[in-house]
C-alpha cells in the first residue's frame, strides 16, 4: 500500500492533504473536526490587526444545472481577537502532534508589526508561517495581501524583515492576480523564504442579481470585487505552478499547490506538476471535512497501480513534459475515433465538428438510433479556402 506522509520542509503530516487558509480553519472547533477526520495539516486562517467583516461576505456560482460550483469572498482576514486564536492553535497542537500547524500572517506594513507578530505566534508552537500575499479585496486597499504580492521589491522587503525574526519555516502565498507569478516568487526565494504555495483567490464578480441589479455579494446594495476559488481557478492554478517548477530560481524551494483541488485526480495533477502537498478549501466547505478520506484513498489506489511507493517518487514528473510550442513535433498527427461500443448516440461530437470544426464526422441515420463514423482523411486536416 502506498505511503502518504509528507514532510514539507522538515514539517511532517500523514499525508499531503491541508486545510487552505479560509473559514474552516478560523477556530479551534473546526481544526479538531478536522483533524479528527484525517486532515493531514491545516493552515490556520489569517492573522493580523483584528477587523470587522462585512454581511453578506460570500456568493456562490452555479453552472450547468449544478449548485456552487465555486465561491467568491470578500472576506477579510480574521475577525476574532488574536489571543483568542493563539491560544486555540496551541491547544489544536497539544492535542493532534501529529498534524501540520501553520499559521497564515499578514501583519501591518512595517518591519515592528511583523516582528511582533511573528514572536507571538512561534511562541504557540505553529510549526511554519504562511505570508498572505494574495488577498485580492479589502486588504489591498491597506497596502496588505496581493498590494504585497503584485510588486516583486515589497513582497521582497516583507520577506527580509519575516526572515530577519523567523526560526521556523516560512511560506509566501503568492497571488494570481498578475500577468506572471514568477517575478514575485523569485524576488521572495532571493529575499529568504523557505517554501512557495500557489495560487491565492482570483479577483472576481460572480454575477449579477437581476432582480436587485445589484452584483453579488450584496453589502446594502453595493459589492466589490471578491476572490474566487473552486474547480474553474484549477486550470489556471496549474498553469502558474508549472511556470514556478519550470524557473530555476523558484524551483530551489519546495511548493504548496492550491486552487480548485476537489479530488484525488486534481491532487494528483499538482504534484505531478511540482506541488509537494496541496491545500484544500472550496470542496471542503462544499462537501464537508470527510472529503479527506476519498482524497487519501483515491490517491493511494492509483500510486498503487502506478507503483508509486511514496509522494517523491512522482512529484514534479509532468514538469519536463510542458513544453514551448515551437519545440512541438508539427508532424505529429491524431485521428478522433468512436467507440461504438460506448457511443450512447447523443450526436454532441457530430454537432460540434460539423458547424465549428472540420466537417470529419459522417451521420448515419438508423433505426433506432443514428450512428457516427470518423472521415480519417478529413480529421484535423486544415482546409485551403479558394477566395
């Protein structure tokens, strides 16, 4: 059976599923619950200087006939008094040794305040430091979260001065919303920080209630952009984590992958691509801390038939396989194919070749059933238009 513990830097875990830093890691009731599920570490929900949220802070998108298929937030961070949560980490230590503890930060924008934070904190026993660097909404306007993570040189400043205090592992969250990931994970690997995780909430509008006219989530009658998270932002994640594995200044450091993991196959996926372990939230929230177990064992049964003994013997191995388009075989040429066998003869391939593809699909009209075959000499074949 294959192993699933991580150890991230130096920090160990029975197996590389954490909690994100979001609403179910924001109190000790929700840590234990979780961690009493299986949950292999957690970070814990942001700390800084103590704020009052909005009502209502959260909408939901909708796709396809199926309910929240990802959130949106306008959450801040946490806004329960800082002793309160330091204390409740404590005891979540105390009780479960055996779990990842890190504590999500984002301190005021002075050297002082992060120091400060940072004491306070290591003294509970966390055993690393998230830097929120990418809230997208609300903290910005404080010059905090992605204000940090959008420029390279103050995301670089803000990780002296954690390194300068810091004697347990530091990880810089780094934001999406930028053309390129890659300048500011550099400028932080340079400033000192021991590990990378990826991608924060993509700034967003969810829709629009057309009754209302007003975008959600409605604040008396006003919104502002939120952070989306969910199956929709893993593509995207991937993308920019591969760029991360791919640099060779931001490829020294370990990563934690984070965006749209909803199942053992989108686990899979990160770690192929260079994550060391992944965090979890939207599918959490949505399905509950139970998911874990279909996590843990979803990936064990295919590092089972794969003959993958642990997490190492994988990780990173797509990295090489992404490659510059101009490097791309140009000869190399696939041909679709029907199984007939499991063709349930709904005609969606067939419509979608014929008026906007190629035209490589013949319908057969039957009794009772229509089948489809493929023109091969017409597949992915491009046409010369006489003009």
């Amino acid at each position: 059976m294959a192993n699933l513990s991580a150890d991230f830097l130096g920090i160990k875990s029975p197996n590389p599923f954490w909690l994100a830093s979001a609403p179910p890691t924001d109190k000790k009731i929700n840590v234990l619950r979780a961690f009493e599920a299986g949950w292999g570490g957690v970070v814990w929900k942001t700390l800084g200087s103590q704020v009052k949220n909005v009502s209502s802070r959260y909408s939901a998108v909708d796709f396809n006939g199926g309910r929240v298929m990802g959130f949106n937030n306008i959450e801040l961070i946490s806004d329960r008094p800082l002793a309160i949560n330091l204390k409740e980490i404590e005891e979540c230590i105390r009780l479960f040794p055996d779990r990842a503890m890190i504590v999500s930060l984002m301190a005021d924008n002075n050297k002082e305040s992060w120091h400060e934070l940072i004491k306070q904190v290591e003294a509970t026993g966390a055993h690393g430091l998230e830097l929120n660097f990418g809230c997208p909404h609300g903290m910005t306007e404080r010059g905090m979260g992605a204000a940090v993570g959008q420029d390279p040189e103050i995301a670089r400043m803000v990780v002296e001065w954690v390194m300068e205090k810091a004697t347990i592992p530091v990880i810089t969250k780094l934001t999406p919303n930028v053309h390129s990931v890659v300048p500011t994970g550099k400028a932080v690997v340079e400033a000192g920080t021991d590990a990378l995780s990826l991608i924060n909430t993509i700034q967003s509008v969810t829709g629009i209630d057309l009754d209302t006219l007003v975008p959600n989530p409605n604040v008396a009658g006003k919104s502002v952009y939120g952070g989306y998270c969910g199956p929709a932002v893993k593509p995207i994640a991937l993308k920019m984590l591969t760029t991360i594995s791919q640099n060779p200044v931001t490829s020294k450091v370990p990563i934690s992958g984070i965006g749209g993991v909803s199942n053992w196959k989108d686990a899979a996926e990160f770690l192929l691509l260079g994550a060391s372990n992944v965090q979890v939230c939207t599918a959490a929230m949505k399905y509950g801390f139970r998911i874990v177990e279909d996590l843990c064992e979803g990936l064990s049964n295919w590092m089972d038939e794969k003959g993958f003994a642990t997490l190492n013997d994988f990780i990173g191995k797509s990295v090489p396989n992404i490659t510059h388009w101009e490097d791309l075989d140009i000869n190399y040429h696939i041909v679709a194919n029907i199984n007939q066998d499991k063709c349930i003869h709904c005609g969606l391939c067939y419509i979608a070749c014929e008026d906007t593809s190629h035209q490589s699909i013949n319908l057969n009209y039957g009794n009772p059933y229509n089948t489809y075959t493929i023109k091969e000499e017409e597949c992915n074949k491009e046409k010369v238009l006489n003009t």
